[in-house]
C-alpha cells in the first residue's frame, strides 16, 4: 500500500514538473557527453586565485644559468672549457689536431 501510494505520488509530481526534468536531464546529459569528449573539461581553466610576486620567484628560483666549467691547460697555458678542445688543438694535454 505504501509503495502504490509513493509511486502514483512520484507520478503526479513528476507530471507536474516534468518540463523541469527534462531540462536537468538534458542538462546532466550535455554534461556527461562534452565530459566524454573534452575530457571533462566544459570551459577554460581560470586560476582561483592571483599568484602573487613571491609565490612566482619561489616558483622560478631553479630557472637559472650555470656558468661555464672553465679549467687551465697546462699543454697550451691557456683556460678552456672542460671536455672541450682548446682553440690550440689541444685535449687532455695532447694535440688532437691543427691550431685555428
């Protein structure tokens, strides 16, 4: 008895509201198939929040130059870079090839 009496409920408040319904359906439908097709995404991404000076530099300390391994040559007598040719021709104190 319960139960007839929650369906035919459900049933006249669904008549009653039934253009409400659909739009909701419709509505979790749309949403269901661009989250199949955008992978889940609706519209842009919008931060919530305004990244501040410091939080940015925190972020961007390792955004960095090295400076350049730099060793001297005792063959030539001159500093070059390390695991490099000399502009004398000169690698690991042997000649390897012609001076430029």
């Amino acid at each position: 008895m319960l139960s007839q009496n929650l369906s035919s409920i459900f049933t006249l408040h669904f008549l009653q509201f039934k253009k409400r319904y659909v739009m909701i359906i419709k509505y979790v439908f749309d949403i269901v198939k661009t989250q199949k097709i955008n992978g889940g995404h609706k519209l842009m991404a919008v931060p919530a929040r305004h990244t501040s000076s410091a939080k940015k530099n925190r972020r961007r300390t390792h955004y960095k130059l090295t400076a350049p391994t730099v060793k001297f040559d005792e063959a030539t007598g001159d500093y070059s870079r390390s695991h490099r040719v000399s502009l004398k021709g000169y690698y690991k104190g042997r000649q390897v090839r012609d001076a430029k």
